[in-house]
C-alpha cells in the first residue's frame, strides 16, 4: 500500500525540480519505478550493519538535523577466531524510493537515459561497493582480503579513516569495547592527515569529484587530503533533501557503461 502511494504521489504531483530537469519519461515512472524500488527495499533489507538500532539522533556533530542511525551489528563468525565480531556505528541510508530516484536522475542525467543497462548497472554498482550503506562513522568490519576474515576499518563521513595513535586500534584485527566507542566519538584531531579513496554509496573517488567540476582542494589519489571529509558530507546531506546525488552523478560520469 506504501508503495503504492508513493508512485501516485511521483504520477500526480511529479518529481522535485532537480528531477524534473532531467526529464525521467513519465511512462518509465508508471511502470518500471515500482519494480526499481522494490530491488532497492530488497537491498537496504539486507544490510549487514544495520541489525539492532540503538538509537536515533539528530544532533551528531556534524549531521545536525539529519536522521542518524546508531545501530550495533555482529558479523559472520571469522576466520581466526572462530566468533562473530561485534560493532557500533552510525549510519544515514537512504530509503528505497530515495535510492531510487537517486539511480534514475542519475542514469537520465549522465546517459540521457534510463534504459535498463544503466540502471541495472548502476543498481548492481551500488549493490556491490556499499549495499546502499552510509557510514557516518564508527566500525565496519569487511572481509575484503581474505574470505570471512573480518578485518576492522574505522569510517567517518562515508569515507575509511586511519587513527593517529595506534593504541586505538587493535593489532590483532578484533577491536575492543572501548576502542569502539572511540571510533563513534572519534574528530578529525584523532585522524592521520591521509584518508581512504572511495566516498560511499558509489565509491566515488577524488578524481571523479574534480573531473565533475568540484573545486575544493580534496587532493588527489596520492594525496588524499582531509578535506575529502568535508566534501563528501556536504554533498551527500545536499542528495538527502534532493532526487539526485552528485556523487553519485560524479562517479557515473567517468565510469558508468
């Protein structure tokens, strides 16, 4: 019945400006958007870190006004330990007609299309590099490297972060209670001048940002500057209140097939 409305509600009263000037065909939002926004449901149903909600709030440094989630999640039991491991973090996804829109303004807008190639591959994009997850900060264990060994990373802002003192950051891969409730405190003081490449939900990277016209002096692949923090905020709070994500706009521009 939700969904429903929601596709009355895009039918009836059409799309934001932002998404009016990229012309999505009003047929494609009659018949294929609620198919679109079914996978997306399905995708932000399963992610992993979003298992037992602590709290909301609205009031995080940073992301005032912006519906923060603190969820704590266990992983599949790892390799080593033979245990699940345990994290806290916040996160701010998407709902599924968000992430919807984002996709298809996205897809109009880069392509002059939302033909099911792009869609698709965009849908599977996302799927694959975040399953739509935003990480405002904390914990994410991932077994990037070596299947089913959860490894620590310490996000803020949608992008990996390292830690200055390394007595905060645990040497043998298992992160404790205090540690983790470190890393959802944790400022930009506490950071190496150095950051992580990708900006999450698309795996943005500095170099899309500046080839899309960004102009802030985010670094480069070899100088990856704090500053991407800041960015990366700034334009994903903008997506939150809009159908388009230039971030994602960003990354389709240079890499989108």
């Amino acid at each position: 019945m939700k969904l429903r409305l929601v596709i009355a509600f895009f039918l009836l009263n059409g799309l934001t400006a932002a998404a009016q000037n990229t012309e999505i065909p009003p047929q494609y939002l009659k018949d294929s958007l609620p198919a679109l926004i079914l996978r997306c449901k399905d995708l932000l149903d399963h992610a992993y870190m979003a298992q037992t909600l602590l709290a909301t709030t609205d009031t995080l440094p940073g992301w005032e006004g912006y519906p923060v989630k603190l969820y704590e999640y266990k992983t599949t039991p790892d390799l080593y330990t033979h245990q699940p491991k345990t994290a806290r973090i916040y996160l701010l996804n998407p709902s599924p007609e968000k992430l919807a829109m984002w996709i298809l303004t996205t897809c109009q807008e880069v392509k002059e299309s939302v033909a099911y190639q792009y869609v698709n591959g965009l849908f599977l994009w996302i799927r694959g590099q975040s399953g739509a997850q935003f990480p405002v900060k904390g914990l994410l264990y991932e077994d990037q490297h070596i299947k089913n060994f959860q490894e620590p990373y310490v996000f803020k802002d949608g992008v990996t972060v390292y830690i200055q003192d390394s007595s905060k950051f645990p040497k043998d891969k298992t992160c404790t209670a205090e540690q983790i409730e470190f890393y959802l405190r944790l400022t930009n003081n506490d950071l190496k001048a150095q950051t992580g490449q990708y900006a999450r939900i698309a795996s943005t990277r500095r170099e899309d940002y500046l080839s899309d016209g960004g102009t802030e002096d985010v670094g480069n692949a070899g100088d990856r500057k704090l500053k991407w923090l800041d960015v990366v905020r700034k334009l994903y709070q903008e997506a939150w209140n809009s159908d388009r994500n230039e971030l994602m706009i960003a990354w389709a521009k240079n890499h989108l097939e």
